[in-house]
C-alpha cells in the first residue's frame, strides 16, 4: 500500500524540529532514515499529518569517545557502526549486532536513533542498548533528558519519549579490556527480525563471570535484561548452576505468540542461547552438550 | 503544506526539477513520473527487495524514501546502469546461467549484486548470499543466481591489470 497524505517538513535545527514538534505534538512524526517509519505508514498502522524530516542535520550524525565514554548521533546510520573503527574497538557488541539488522540496502539509510524510537520488540539495537548499558538523550521544549535504556523502552513500539522530545544521542561506556561478547539469534531469513535473540556482554575472570548482563529480544513486548544472569555470576557454573538460570529464564520470560513461533519455541531457543552463550564465553563447549533437552 | 514540494534531483545523470506530493515514494517517482519502469515495486514496506536504487552511489529501498528526500541526490537506476554498460557482464552472465525466468526480481538483484562487486571484487558464495540476502526470488532458488554473480567476479577479477 501507500502512505496516506500528510504535510512534509524539513527541520532546519534541533531547535526548529522541537519547535515544530511542539506545534504538532502527537500528530507528528519524525522521519530519520525511515526504515521503521515508512513502512509502518505505507501498510498504515500510522497516519501522521506532519512527517519532520531531521535527515539533513549533520549536529545529529557521528561517533566520538571522551572520557571513556561513546558517544553515538542519532542519525549515524547502521551502515556507519557496521565500518566504524571506534564501535569494533569499544563496542564489538554493537558491531556484531549490526550485520543482524535487515540487509545492505537498508542499513544504508536506516538511523540508531530511528531503530531506538521505534522500540520494535524483535529489533536488535534495542536489546544491545540494555547489555551495554546505555544512556539514551532527548531533548524537548524543556531541555535534556537522560533516560537509563532500561526504563526508555515501555512496550511494543512504545517508550519514554514523549510526542514532543527528539531522540538526539546514545551514550555507552566503552567496553573495559576484559570484557567479552555473544551475539546471535535465530531468523527465518538472513536479516529478518528475530524469533527469538540475545544480546550479551561480561567479564569473565578466572573462568567466572565477574559479570553478565543479557539483553534477550523478540520474547515480549520488549527487549528484557534477564535476572538469569545473576544465577551464574561469582560463581562457578556447574551443570547444575546452568540448569537453574535456564529455568529462571523460563519463568520470567513472556514471549507471544505470532505467525513464527508459540511461546513454548521461544522459551526453547532462549534457553538454547543462553546455554551457547554461556559455553563460548566461558570456553566451556561441553556445557552446550545436552544442556537443553 | 500537503501541497507539492519542488524538488531538484540527478537521475542517471540528467537534472530534473519537478514538484512532487509528499506522500510519493521514490519508486513511484521514477515509475510513474518519469516512466523509468525497471524499478519494480512488490512489496511496498521494504522486505521483497524489487525496489533496489542507488542514491549517492548507495543502494536503498525506493520504496521506504520519499521523492522528497532525493531532493539534491543522484539516482541511478537499472536503465543508467544497464546503457551505461557497467553491468553488462553481469547481465550476460544472467542470461547464462538461467539466473531469471519471470524476471521481476532481476533488477534489483542486478544492482545489489555490483553493489557487492563493487564493496569485494571476489567474494565467496556465503558473502554473495548474505549480500543478495534481502532480495527476494521467487523462480529460481538463487543457485543460479549466485552462480551468475560468482561467475561474473572471477571474469572480472582475470581481465583485472
């Protein structure tokens, strides 16, 4: 289908898009790369009368470090953390996860802060923000916000940004020497949105985890930063201790049910990424043997 | 401010300035106001791939861009390239290789293709599939297709100084 009408508007500055927001509020929408906004509109599950295009404002676009901090614009498309030297060396995570997210051609245009606004449960970026911990900034007609990626996203296609705020940035602390990562998820189609995902970052020291956090996507209304994790932190994963954050997962996961999968299969291939993920980062390969029946 | 937007755009390398609505998708665009029909539209929310355009010499969905954000790009299409002739190998090995059979999804796998080539003069088998990953086919099963543009590196890579 096509998009209904509605009346176009290029944002000249951050000031100009917030103003022009605040005229239009809920009945607006902002357009960065439109790799989640036009599709939404063209199958109409939205109809905006405004569309506010920032995709010409370089302030919003680029990677810096500074004190140990990444800072990433909201516009840099998927396309420039794939081939930034600074996301493979302070945030592998992200680099990984980004040759997940749909195909070349739309990660050419497709935006960090576009995917993060949009807040589609099965979408990647959302679940690496809560792994690594990041802080996403907004800022609307009164100032900033810093909002903690755990209580940005709300629900499906939901978040804490209200109708009036602009995504502008994402903070991440830069990944610590000893830290490691595990990407994967299963997907009918190389790109496709996720059945079922996990984003995971750790420090493992002595063959321990000193820390895990994992960010699982496409099992609920919303990525989810699992509690499981604490099962196998400090201390020494047994079987045993394996088997008891699978089934701690289980319990606090609540995956729907679509046309791809029950909740039953994506209970299964959490505890099925769980258990890889936990094997490759502790170079253990004889936990993933068996350890889900 | 439904109203038209003037735009000014390169589309394989002749200027065009124009007025579109907003609501005009770029694949529309090149379809219907400038009958450049190689640019096929399946889908219309960016999973079947048919819609594959260059925009600043990068490939992008036409049908998730509106005509009004090409305003200052360069488009090129299947027709520049296929005049141009810098795909004629490509095409060649194509035909072949049987990489078609209803051809609906032959031009944008044809410029998802070079735009591989392009990035990985002499990718593997798993590169070329990933890379040709969100172009759907429904005739052939991509085998041959991958054969084509494999086939096509290798020429190339040979006639290469």
């Amino acid at each position: 289908m096509k998009a209904s009408a509605f009346a176009y508007a290029r944002a000249t500055s951050v000031e100009n898009a917030l103003e022009l927001l605040a005229d239009q509020g809920d009945l607006a929408k902002i357009l960065s790369g439109g790799q989640s906004l036009m599709p939404a509109m063209n199958l109409r599950l939205i109809s905006p009368e405004l569309v506010i295009d920032i995709g010409g404002l370089a302030e919003l676009r680029g990677i810096g470090v500074k004190d140990g901090i990444l800072i990433i614009g909201a516009l840099t498309r998927h396309v420039d953390l794939l081939k930034s030297p600074e996301i493979a060396a302070h945030a592998p995570l992200l680099s990984d996860a980004i040759a997940h997210v749909a195909h070349p051609a739309i990660r050419n245009r497709g935006t960090i802060g576009g995917s993060l606004a949009h807040a589609d449960p099965a979408s990647e970026l959302p679940a690496c923000m809560l792994a690594l911990a990041a802080t996403i900034i907004v800022r609307g007609p009164g100032g900033e916000r810093r909002i903690g990626a755990k209580e940005f996203f709300t629900g499906i296609y939901e978040t804490a940004l209200s109708p009036r705020e602009l995504l502008v940035a994402v903070e991440l602390p830069v990944a610590s020497a000893s830290s490691s990562h595990f990407f994967h998820e299963f997907a009918r189609r190389h790109g496709d949105y996720a059945i079922v995902g996990l984003a995971a970052q750790a420090v493992v020291k002595d063959g321990r985890f000193a820390d895990l956090r994992l960010g699982f996507f496409a099992i609920g209304d919303r990525p989810m930063l699992a509690d499981a994790a604490g099962k196998l932190v400090d201390v020494t994963v047994t079987p045993a201790a394996l088997s008891e954050a699978l089934s701690l997962l289980a319990d606090e996961l609540d995956p729907q049910e679509d046309h791809q999968a029950t909740p039953a299969m994506r209970r299964h291939l959490a505890k099925v990424l769980l258990t890889r993920c936990v094997a490759a980062l502790l170079s253990r390969p004889e936990l993933d043997a068996g350890a889900v029946a | 401010m439904t109203a038209p937007i003037s735009i000014s755009l390169d589309v394989n390398g002749e200027r065009v300035d124009t007025s579109v609505l907003p609501r005009l998708n770029l694949a529309d665009f090149l379809r219907e106001h400038l009958k450049l029909t190689g640019t096929h539209v399946g889908c219309e929310h960016g999973v079947c791939g048919a819609c594959t355009v260059r925009v600043n010499g990068e490939i992008v969905r036409a049908c998730l861009m509106l005509a009004v954000q090409a305003d200052d790009a360069s488009i090129e299409t299947i027709e520049g390239l296929s005049d141009s002739g810098e795909i004629a190998d490509l095409q060649a090995a194509f035909r072949d290789r049987n990489a078609l059979q209803c051809g609906f999804c032959t031009p944008a796998m044809l410029m998802a293709a070079q735009d591989l080539l392009k990035q990985n003069a002499v990718p593997d088998r798993e590169e070329i599939r990933e890379h040709l990953s969100g172009n759907y086919c429904r005739c052939t099963g991509y085998q041959a297709i991958v054969d084509a543009v494999e086939a096509t590196a290798r020429a190339r890579a040979r006639r290469a100084p």
